[in-house]
C-alpha cells in the first residue's frame, strides 16, 4: 500500500517537470521568466556547491530553532492560563483569535521598528507566528479534557495542581503535538515572511536577494528547497509524533 503510495507521488512529480519542461520547450515565456528545469537544477547545485545555500539554510535553521522553541513556551503558558481562567478567556479571548489570524508578514514592519534589520526582528516574527497558534490549542486542549476524568479524580481526592499535573496535562497531549505540529508549519511560512525584508542570512533573504537580480531559476529554486522541507519534516517529525500519539491515547488506530 505504502509502495503504492510512493509510486503515485513519483509518477505525478515526473509529469510536473514534464509539463514544465514542454512549457519552456514551446517557448511560452521568455528564458529570464520561465526557466527550464535543467536550469533551475543547476542553479541549486551551483548554490550548494558555493555553500551560499548551505550558509542560508543553516541561518534559516537557527532563526527557526530559536523563534520556534519561544514559540511553544509562550503558547502553552498563555492557553493553560486561558485555559484554566473562565475570566481570562471570557475577557480576552476573542483577542488571541483575532491575532492568531493576523498574517505573519504583518509583523515585519514592526518588527523592523524595534529590532531594525537584525535576526533578532526575523526571530520576532518566527516567535509572533507561532505563538498564537500554539495557545489556542493548548486552551483546546484543557477545555476539551473529559469531565468523567476531572470528576473521578475529585471523587479520589484529587484536586488543585496535582489535578491540574496527573490528569489534565496527560489527557491534554493529543492536542498539545497537534499545536506543535501548527506551531511548526506557522513558524516556518512566519520565518520567510521575516527574511524576506531582512538583511540575510536565510533562505527568505536569498530569494529576495536572486529576484533582485532577476535570477528566477534562483528564485524557483529556493521556492522548491522551502516547499521541500516544509513537506519531509511535516510528514517525517510532526506528523509521525502526532499519529504515534493519538495511537498511544486510543484516538487513532
């Protein structure tokens, strides 16, 4: 089945780069707009042969890393205290829903106020991105915890923190790797909003850096390298820990 699976995935890439191929044969577009795809696979050999892309990956990485990791901490904070306060849900929310929806490159122009073009400002918006998203699971999470467990665990006399530490959280996990798993997919398109108009590194600043110079087969290379790795560590990490997960808890089979 998974062969299967592999095969079709296999088949559907070779008649993309086919019909790209047959584009540019027809010459549909002029060379400088429309690359072929032999132009473009040098373009990503020649990046990774100079390490201009191996430096901005590993830049990208870092800035990933770091933003990504503030991002889970402040999430889970903020949903458990929404979480577990009526008042503070009831009063503010409706405010973490309405940030959570604001796009990622929105907070570059203040980013860019506060920290000027500096990785500190492209981590901001990594952190920005994917905090939101984080705690609005994590609040999902608490308040779709199992009233029978809260109840027989009271009926046992458990209350306060340890209710909170021995069945809240245990019960919370399913929701909690999926915000990881958002948090994560939030944090990367939040990460090439904030290099784009950053100073470099990063894979966002190369791209902006290859259309400045008209370098498309550049520009579509790095498109393909962010889409690519965005996919392998979704399905690779995120996915794989968030199924194995809901196996562990019964929620899937």
């Amino acid at each position: 089945m998974k062969l299967n699976i592999v095969v079709k995935r296999v088949l559907f890439l070779v008649a993309i780069i086919g019909l790209w191929q047959l584009i540019y044969s027809a010459n549909v577009f002029e060379d400088i707009i429309f690359p072929s795809p032999n132009q473009v696979w040098t373009a990503l050999y020649e990046g990774f042969a100079s390490g201009d892309l191996v430096e901005a990956l590993g830049a990208s990485f870092k800035h990933l890393l770091s933003g990504m990791s503030m991002a889970i901490l402040f999430g889970t904070i903020v949903g458990v205290i929404f979480g577990k306060s009526k008042q503070a849900d009831e009063t503010a929310g409706m405010y973490l829903i309405a940030l959570q929806s604001i796009p990622s490159i929105v907070w570059v122009p203040l980013a860019i106020m506060l920290f000027g073009f500096t990785e500190f400002a492209v981590i901001f918006v990594v952190v920005l991105g994917g905090t939101f998203v984080m705690a609005l699971n994590v609040r999902s999470a608490i308040h779709n915890v199992p009233p029978h467990l809260v109840r027989a665990a009271r009926t046992m006399g458990t209350k306060g923190f340890r209710l909170f530490y021995l069945v809240e959280v245990p019960a919370s996990i399913p929701y909690f790797m999926s915000g990881v798993r958002l948090a994560w997919a939030f944090s990367w398109r939040a990460l090439m909003a904030g290099e784009l108009l950053s100073n470099g590194p990063g894979l966002g600043y190369s791209l902006r850096y290859a259309q400045d110079y008209a370098r498309m087969d550049q520009v579509i290379g790095i498109i393909i390298i962010i889409g690519v790795i965005g996919a392998v560590v979704d399905q690779l990490v995120f996915s794989k820990l968030e199924k194995n997960v809901m196996k562990r808890w019964g929620l899937a089979k």
